[in-house]
C-alpha cells in the first residue's frame, strides 16, 4: 500500500501482511502530521525484514508500537547514524509479544537511535492458542521452532560508554525473576538510561482465550519482591523507583 499524500493523518495501525521477501506492506509519501505507528504481524523467515531507516522514509514519528505475536522479530536493528534522523522526535517505544526465548539485547538500538525516548515498554509472551490435534500441534510447533530458532539469538552490542539522558520508565511485562537474561537486560537499560526514574516489572497476564497463564517465575511474595527489588535497587547509586505489579488485563493473542 502507497500513502503518497495524506497530510492529516496522525495514526496508522498495519494489523498482518502477506509474506514477501522482495516488498514492505507500506510506503510512505506525503505524511507530515503521522505521529503515532503500529505495526501487528506474525513473522517468519518468508517475511521481508523491516529497516525502519528505508521503510519509514521521510515519516518522523512520536510513538512506535510493534506487535511481534511471539514469532519472528521482524525489525531489523539499526546503527544510528542510519536511522536517527527518522526517530529524533521519538519519545514512545512499545515492543509486543516478544516470544521468551528471545534476547533482548537488540532493543537497545531504540535508545542509541532516539534520544528523546521517554518510555520503553517491552511485552514477553510465547503462547499461541491453536486448534489443532496434539500430534499436529507438535509437528507444526517443530516447523515453527525451526523457522524462527535463528532470530531468538540476535544480539546488538551497545558501546560501554554509551549513555541516553531522557528514558525515565521500563516497563516489561511478563517478567521472570529467574530468568537471567531479562535482569541482564535490565542491568544493561540501567546503566545506559542515567536519568532512568522507574521500572515497572509486570506479569504476563492469562490468555483471554484459554485462559493459558504462562508466568511461573514472578514474584509473588513479599519476600521475593523484596529480593528482586533490592537486586535491581543495587545496580545504581541514585534512588530509583522499582515497581512490581498486577496487570490489569488478559492477553488476547
């Protein structure tokens, strides 16, 4: 779809594409007033990869919300000296369903690439319902796995003395105390974000489907949300807001 001139628009929702290794479901003309892009898609290697440097082409946006539905990370990270003028007004990044076996890391060029960034909100979630029988779900989970395996080890390596001065919340929602590599990643935004106020640390939530609540390793007790917050309270020498806490809606995939 070509959106060569609509100069009042503000808000973009994509919801799904078809598979193309050669086309971007979107060209943008004409859009001075586009502030506010989401993007939904279930990806798979037969999806083109999104540069937001080529494929946001002269839309200089405010808020991005990216909807992965727990397959393949379909964003491509970028070095800022691509893509900077393109998210210099960005001040809202929300990263959706990023299925659990994915690293992290390769959000941080969110942070190199937008410095006015306020709010990063990042959403952890592998269940998908399906309708089929146990041994075709199988057979299709192991087709699945083989398709997106390769993308769950992208990594992005930030340089050690990179700092962002306007990122004042991380929110994550379905947080794992046990799983090292989100406090890893916490770490990491921690000791980029030098102005960092809060983090928000969320559960998953249930599936508003089948009611499928996949979380086993969020504090739930006293005692565990005390660790969990004097561990992240201990990364930084300044006061900063640690925040656990209930979501208040299910997950409808």
């Amino acid at each position: 779809m070509e959106l060569n001139w609509l100069p009042k628009l503000q808000l973009l929702t994509c919801n799904s594409w078809m598979d193309s290794k050669d086309q971007y479901p979107l060209s943008f003309g004409y859009v001075p007033q586009l502030c506010n892009l989401r993007l939904i898609n279930t990806g798979t290697t037969l999806h083109k990869t999104i540069k937001l440097s080529d494929f946001l082409d002269n839309a200089i946006i405010r808020q991005l919300d990216l909807d992965f539905q727990s397959g393949s990370i379909w964003i491509q990270p970028e070095a800022p000296r691509q893509l900077s003028p393109l998210l210099q007004n960005l001040q809202t990044v929300i990263l959706r369903h990023i299925h659990d076996e994915c690293d992290l890391s390769w959000t941080m060029f969110f942070l190199e690439a937008a410095p006015l960034l306020k709010k990063m909100t990042i959403g952890v979630w592998s269940h998908i319902c399906y309708e089929y029988e146990e041994d075709e779900l199988k057979e299709y989970d192991n087709v699945w796995q083989q398709i997106i395996t390769h993308e769950y080890s992208r990594k992005w390596e930030t340089p050690d003395d990179f700092k962002h001065y306007n990122l004042s919340a991380l929110v994550i929602k379905g947080f794992q105390a046990e799983e090292r590599f989100m406090m890893r990643y916490i770490k990491r935004v921690m000791k980029a974000a030098v102005n960092l106020e809060r983090v928000s640390l969320l559960d998953s939530g249930t599936c508003g489907v089948c009611n499928f609540y996949p979380s086993k390793g969020y504090p739930r007790t006293e005692e565990e949300r005390h660790l969990t917050t004097k561990q992240i309270s201990e990364w930084r020498s300044s006061l900063i807001d640690v925040k656990i806490g209930q979501p208040s809606v299910t997950v409808v995939p």
